[in-house]
C-alpha cells in the first residue's frame, strides 16, 4: 500500500518503463472491446479535484465517479482519447449522482450494450449503434437487482459461439444469469459461484454460497481462491476464463478455468500477483492482432505527483501468453515491464488528433462545446461522437508519439489551433529535448472557438521516430484540434 507521505517519483526513461496509458484523466475499470482493426477500450472516470463539486470533498480520498470514458488504438502505442461516452445521467432511476463503477460494452447484431452497476440499485443497460454512442437507456429499470444486498457490481459479459450470453458480476461473491438474445432482459434464475468447488448454484438453493472471509489457511484446496470483484469472462481455444481481482488490499489479478460456461470453475493463480505498490485492480482482456492483452489499474500516474493516498488511479496494459494448456504465465508489476511493443508506425502524413498521444502528463482535454461541470444535473446525454481538443497548456509539457515514420523525408507541418493567448511548439525527435525538426507559432484566433491553421517548414524529419510536440512561452488559453505533416 503507498505511503502516506507527500513524495513524488522521478519521471522514469518512457523508452525503458511500461507507464500508464492515459494521462490527461484518471481512469480505472479498462474493458476493451475490438471492432475491426480498432481497439476500443472503455473506462471509468475518477475526478480531479476540479471536477469534484462538492467543495468539502476536493481533497478527498474517496470515489469520485460521475461518468464513463472511451479511447482507441490501431498500433497499442498511441491512444486517442474520445471523451465521455455517457454518464449516470442516463439512469433517471439511479439513486445517487456517484459511483459510476466499472463497466462493459459487448457488440451483438451491430448494436453495443453497455452493462453498468448502479451499486445498490442493480446492474442498468445502455443501448447505442456505435461504440462511441450515444447511449440510451431502453428499459428504464434495472436489468438484474438483488435487493436483499449491495454486490451488484463489475458486470462482464460474453456471449458465446451457440449465442447463448452469460453475464457474470459481483463483490464478495459472484454470481452469474443467462441473457437472452436481445440482450436487455434475463432468462432462468440466478447462479452464485460456490468457492469450496467452483461450483455454480442458484441462489434461491439452501447453501449455494458460503463466506468467502475465511483464513486463508483454509483456502488451501478451494477450487476458486482469492475472489474479490472485478470478474472478466471470456473465451478462448475452447476454454472458458474467470479473471478477477483477488483478495484485498492489496489487490492482484487471478483467474480460474472451465470447460464449460457456467462452470464448475478451478483456479489457475495469479496473472499477477500481490504487490504493496497498488491497491485495487480490474482486469479486463482481448485477443487483437493476433496477440492477447491484459488491462488493469494502478496509482502509478498519482504517484507522479503524491504518495498521499486519493482515489485517482491510471490504466495500464500488458501483453500475456498461454501455454499449450491454456494456462497463463505470471506477468511482471506493470513498472517492471518495458513498454508494450508497437504493431504498426503511425503514419503522420493524415490527419492526428491532439488527443492522440502515448504521453501528455499535464494536459487536459474536453469535447468541443461540452463544458463539464462535475456535476450530473449540467452534464449533457450521451451526445455520441465529438470533435475533441487539448487545452490546460503550460511551458514544458509535451505531447509524445511513439513510432512515426516520416518515410522520405517530411517538408511541411501545420497544426490547426485557437488562442486567446500565444503559445511556441517546438517540434522535436526521439525525446523532449532531442533534435528540432521546426518551430510553429500560435497566435491569437479572435476565440477559443475559432480555429486557424499554423505551419512551419520542415528539416531533418525522415524514417522513424519518436515524435514530441514540445510546449513554452504559453500566455494565456490556447486549444489544440490536430495536426499533419506533408
């Protein structure tokens, strides 16, 4: 567990350590998703203290969570952020305006359901044509709710090669329900996973679950150990997989196997183990390209700037194996690994988005025309694709791309802005203070609502590289859409 001390770590060499994927917010909860040749990768959203509105609870080391976040990837290098995808304003039913806790999106038949716990109140769906939305609420109500306790949370979906789906969620215990084919209604009863054999009953069965807050000398021959939340249910090679975060606190990610749906389940061990720099996890997994990866949180990003202990954590990925018997082996602290290997350059001769990095400690950025207030009562439906900026520049900060490849040999650059102030991009190699390839002026736009485009001529920018727009004599407010080389 981090200490209760004010520290900050050094920022470490991004070329050696596997850091957190996302830096302009404090994100939790990864659920990735592919469609096509994207990875999309949903989140949810723990507040800066800006964004908190209660002026009491600023500093506090709670939860702060009033909506959910959506990014993307084509090379699991350089991400760009889309922004909120929806809130707990879309439950009009929910009883309280925070806890929007983790979530999963699932695609069938072209539609994509999103299976959000409203802790208390059940497990709601949203319903939208695309995986940026927007979302709507089709049933007004809870999709599953045990009234008789508070463990309705962290649902995963799957559904399987018959088209039969299985939702799995649950904090201590995890249960498990049938849905059916349009996905937004339940069939049969309930199921609780017995821990002593792995076992799934109906809960209305008398001993169908036992408690789980036993010795952990007794748990020695239990055939699922070590559950706590976060279930992540998935498929592959014909085996079935339980991941979860295990025990508490600190928490590490497990998984059991079945050879069927619904069980009976056996642990596996650890995907990565207990260690006393993190607190809690949620595992999320998919294969893509050919290659299979884990996502699960940390503070790492919080430990930048405090050891003081907040509820702000960070995302971070890694890349895991199977052996022939489809177990996986055990994977390294996230710190501990070099950073996740790049499938494809990015091509900087198209459009890039500013919200399109690998790294921008620093920087914040918003949906254009979409104030976010904090607060659930001025935050907008789910408002489904939006142009998105950059802003909250100051000198010194940077945005890195990983892996450009400028070919030949580029001649121009221009990137389209609006300043009410002035701010100088230097345009830099391999690192923030490697070689200048060129300098771009932002000036004055008349509004941060009208855009312009800056360029400046290009020398010394071919192959591949590291790419760093690098920031100084920032004067006042000034906004970022994208940029394009040629």
């Amino acid at each position: 567990m981090a200490q209760q001390q004010d520290h900050k770590d050094p920022m470490p060499d991004l070329n050696k350590v596997n850091m957190p994927l996302f830096q302009t917010k404090y994100t939790a909860d990864p659920s990735p998703i592919v469609v096509g040749d994207t990875l999309f990768l949903f989140t949810s959203h723990d507040a800066s203290p800006e964004d908190i509105p209660d002026e009491n609870e600023k500093n506090s080391a709670g939860f702060f969570m009033y909506d959910w976040l959506l990014w993307s990837t084509t090379d699991m290098a350089n991400w760009t952020e889309h922004g909120a995808v929806c809130s707990l304003k879309e439950f009009e039913w929910r009883s309280r305006d925070n806890g929007a806790w983790a979530i999963q999106t699932v695609e069938r038949n072209g539609k994509y359901y999103l299976y959000a716990p409203l802790h208390g109140h059940g497990i709601g769906v949203l319903v939208a044509d695309s995986p940026y939305g927007p979302f709507k609420d089709p049933l007004g109500k809870p999709l599953v709710w045990q009234k008789e306790h508070w463990d309705d949370i962290d649902p995963s979906v799957f559904v399987d090669d018959d088209g039969q789906a299985y939702m799995y969620w649950g904090n201590p215990h995890v249960y498990c329900i049938k849905l059916n084919e349009d996905m937004i209604s339940t069939s049969g009863d309930i199921f609780v996973l017995n821990p002593a054999d792995g076992v799934m009953r109906p809960v209305k069965e008398e001993g169908a679950k036992i408690n789980l807050r036993i010795p952990g000398s007794q748990k020695a021959n239990w055939k699922v150990k070590n559950y706590q939340e976060g279930p992540w249910f998935y498929k592959r090679n014909g085996k079935y997989y339980l991941a979860y975060a295990t025990t508490c606190c600190p928490e590490a990610l497990g998984y059991a196997m079945s050879d069927k749906p619904m069980g009976p389940w056996e642990w596996k061990g650890y995907i990565m183990r207990p260690t006393e720099r993190d607190r809690g996890n949620h595992p999320g997994i998919c294969d893509y390209k050919g290659r299979s990866y884990i996502f699960g949180q940390d503070y790492d990003l919080m430990h930048l700037d405090s050891y003081i202990h907040h509820e702000r954590r960070s995302v971070s990925a890694s890349e895991i194996n199977y052996l022939v018997d489809g177990t996986i082996p055990e994977i390294p602290y996230w710190l501990d690994e070099k950073p996740m290997q790049q499938l494809h350059w990015l091509n900087p001769y198209q459009r890039v988005e500013a919200e399109t990095m690998a790294w921008g400690k620093g920087l914040k950025s918003a949906k254009m025309g979409i104030p976010n207030t904090g607060v659930i009562k001025d935050m907008p439906a789910s408002t489904g694709k939006r142009n998105m900026y950059i802003y909250d520049i100051d000198n010194g900060e940077y945005i890195r791309l990983r892996g450009v490849d400028f070919g030949a040999g580029a001649k121009q650059f221009s990137i389209a802005a609006s300043a009410t102030g002035s701010c100088t991009v230097t345009l830099r190699l391999d690192s923030e203070n490697g070689p200048v390839i060129g300098t771009v002026k932002i000036g004055v736009t008349g509004s941060l609502d009208t855009y312009k485009s800056f360029a400046t001529k290009i020398k010394g920018a071919n192959s591949v590289h590291d790419f760093y727009l690098c920031f100084g004599d920032v004067n006042g407010e000034v906004h970022l859409d994208y940029w394009i080389f040629k």
